[in-house]
C-alpha cells in the first residue's frame, strides 16, 4: 500500500515539475514578446515625431504663401478678408417644417401602448 502512495506521491511531483517548466518557458516567451512590442511602440513614436516635424515644416506660412503666388492661375486661391465673416444672424436657416398631427386627429384611431387602461367612451353633452 505504501508502494503505491509512493508512486503516485513521485508521478504528482513529476507531473507539477513538468508544469511549471512549461509556465516558465510561456512566462519567458511572454515577457519576450511584450519587449518586442514596447520597442515597436518606441520606434512608432519616433516615428511619429519625425512626421510631425514634417507637417510643421510642410505647412509653413511662407512656403504656403509661395505655393500659392506660383499656383494663382489654377487655384485662384486669395487671403480671406474682414469683409467675408458675418454674424450668425444674417445666416438664412431653412424654415422648419409645420409638424404632422398626430393620427386620432386625421380620423384613424391611436393605438395604445400596452399597459394603459382602455379608453372610456367619450359621453355626449345635451
């Protein structure tokens, strides 16, 4: 009988052993992949701020203005003036619409959403 818990006690210790050297390996292989991508995310950022430099550097006022004057012929394009802006009430909104009535109006009955009490029949007034 002793035998016997010995040989399980040696196969639960070797099946454990076998487990946590596979965890360990997955933990390595993990934390090896997470180095991998927090350099990717580095490189993207530099990345990143390279083109920024470039947009500001693409989108200066000077050069703007000479891409224009070369260009007018084409694009037409000529500085916004004062006399371009006005105020919000000059603005012409379109007129909302007149709102539908509702059905019981137009002589078709209402449905009632379920839960509310049926309707009482109207009483005449003589």
């Amino acid at each position: 009988m002793r035998s016997v818990l010995y040989l399980l006690t040696a196969l639960v210790v070797m099946g454990l052993a076998f487990w946590a050297y596979r965890e360990n390996y997955r933990t390595q292989s993990a934390i090896s992949e997470m180095s991998d991508i927090q350099r990717q995310i580095g490189r993207l950022r530099e990345d990143l701020g390279v083109l920024r430099a470039e947009w500001a550097y693409l989108n200066r006022p000077e050069r703007l203005r000479q891409l224009v004057n070369l260009n007018f012929d084409k694009l037409k394009l000529v500085p916004f003036g004062s006399d371009q802006f006005v105020d919000v009430g000059q603005v012409a909104f379109p007129a909302p619409k007149a709102p539908e009535p509702p059905p019981a109006a137009a002589g078709i009955p209402a449905e009632r959403p379920a839960g509310y009490p049926p309707r009482r029949p109207q009483e005449s007034t003589p």
